[in-house]
C-alpha cells in the first residue's frame, strides 16, 4: 500500500500559492501539480483554502503542519493533509491537518 504525495512539501499549496480571500475554483489546470491533485477526485467548486498532501513509506518522519506537535518516524506508509485558510478576511489563518497516523481532523484558530 502506498498514498499518492501532490505536494512537495506542506507549504506547497493547491489550487494557488497562498490564503487570501479570494474564491478559486478546484479545477486549476495550468497549476504544475493539477494531474495529481484531479486524479485525487476532490468534489469541491470553489474554495478560499489552500491545501497540500505528501506522503512516504515506512522508516520516514512525515513533516509537522506549523505550530503543531511533532510527528515520529512512521512503520507504514503515511500521509499528511494540510489546510489553511483565511476565512473572515483579518489576516489570521485557520489551519486543519489530517494524516494516516491520527484521529481525526486537527485544528488550530479554526474559527479565524
């Protein structure tokens, strides 16, 4: 089993470089990274979140979202999600993470 890595690192975002409070839609074909993402099949129209996914095999440590605890080598194979968002335009950033070694979804300043 393996997961498919879009991203080159969490801060390699899709469908545009960086949180602003501008709407894009999901389907961004020109972004360098637009195959693997589509191939993903995220039902999504429009979105003001940026979002990165990587993954690895076992014996790798998975990069830590910002500001969150860290993460230890993995025995399996692994991905992180990552979103950020600016949702009520004040410059403050909701970040959420996901990944195959937690519960759940993560959260920090989630209501920003």
């Amino acid at each position: 089993m393996a997961y498919l890595s879009c991203s080159s690192g969490l801060t390699d975002f899709y469908p545009h470089a960086a949180p602003d409070q501008k709407r894009y839609h999901w389907v961004q074909p020109s972004h360098p990274d637009f195959t693997c993402w589509n191939s993903l099949n995220v039902g999504a129209n429009e979105t003001i979140f940026v979002y990165s996914v990587v993954a690895g095999g076992p014996g790798e440590t998975p990069p830590t979202p910002p500001g969150f605890p860290a993460i230890h080598v993995q025995t399996r194979p692994w991905f992180v999600a990552y979103a950020v968002g600016d949702q009520d335009g004040d410059g403050q950033l909701s970040r959420f993470w996901t990944g195959s070694m937690v519960d759940g979804v993560k959260s920090a300043e989630e209501w920003e």
